[in-house]
C-alpha cells in the first residue's frame, strides 16, 4: 500500500496513473516542439515572402551587342579612339543583379541598370592607359526597349570633359537570347 501512501490508492492504480500522466507530458511535449521546429519557421518563412512580394528584378541586358553609331562625333578625344578604329564594336555587358561590367571593343568600366536605364560613368581604355594627359572616361547613357521578341539599347555616348566632342547617338541590337526574351 505504500504506492497510495495511504489515500486508499492501490499500487497498480498509482502505477497506471503515472503512465498516463507521462503519456499526456509527451504527447505536450511532442505538440510545443512540433510548433518551435516547424510552426515559427513556416511564420518567418510567410513574413520574409510578404516582406519581399514588391521586388523586382533587374531587367536583363548582359551578353554581347550589335552597336550601330557614326563614331566621328568623337574624333576629338583619344579616349574614344578604340572606337574611332572599329567598323562595328560589340558591346559586351557581364551582370550581376542591377550591376553592370561593361566593355566596348577596348574601353570598360562598371555600369548598372535601373528600370530598363543602362549607364556606365567610367569606360577606359583596357590595360590602365588613361588616354595620355587628358583622362576624359567615355559614358554611355542607354534605355532598354523591346520590340517583336528582340532587345535593343537607344542612347547616347558622350566623353567627359571633352567639350569638342559631339554626343553620339547609338542603337545595339542584343545577340544573346536571354536579353532579347526579357528573363
């Protein structure tokens, strides 16, 4: 009787209400570690998603560009001399998000794209040769459009500081197929 100690209890129903009460802890215990692992993740999980349902990607225009222009507007600055040199320079954009690397033909620097608006503020000539004594970077200013499953950049190439130098308006045509398919 000593399980009871003296309620009137006997030793197999003290026993059999132990068991139960463990039971009931368990199955306690099971639910408050179902809802740590599982249900506050699965809410910071929809938190995180609600947070970030009005972002939106950068638009696509890495890989290489066909560029038309008349280049002679530049004639004047040889920083645009890799340029004046080319029959038909390609533009080549390698993307990371909204930031941009840029080349055209000889000349690069970094670039970004905000709500289809390609620029670049910095394109030099490749091997650290800063045009001699006149270190005047070539910008390009473009807007992306997209016409008929093609992707095209309209803008304009200016040099800095170069007040002889004329802007020269450009179109490229993208070569790559993911730019031209708007992913």
């Amino acid at each position: 009787m000593r399980a009871g100690y003296n309620t009137g209890i006997s030793t197999a129903e003290a026993v059999c209400r132990s068991a139960v009460w463990r039971l009931r802890m368990f199955k306690r215990n099971l639910i408050l570690g179902y809802i740590c692992l599982v249900g506050i993740p699965l809410l910071a999980m929809i938190a995180i998603l609600d947070a970030g349902h009005g972002l939106r990607a950068a638009a696509v225009v890495g890989g290489t560009w066909d560029v038309q222009a008349d280049f002679q507007g530049l004639a004047s600055s040889p920083c645009a001399a890799p340029l004046l040199a080319a029959k038909r320079p390609a533009l080549r954009i390698s993307q990371s998000g909204r930031y941009l690397a840029l080349s055209l033909d000889r000349l690069q620097g970094p670039g970004r794209v905000d709500d289809g608006i390609v620029t670049a503020g910095a394109l030099r000539t490749a091997g650290g040769d800063f045009c001699g004594s006149q270190d005047h970077p070539v910008i390009l200013r473009a807007n992306l459009e997209r016409s008929a499953g093609q992707a095209f950049l309209n803008g304009t190439i200016t040099v800095d500081g170069c007040p002889s130098c004329a802007a020269v308006a450009f179109r490229a045509t993208s070569l790559n197929p993911s730019a031209k398919a708007g992913r």
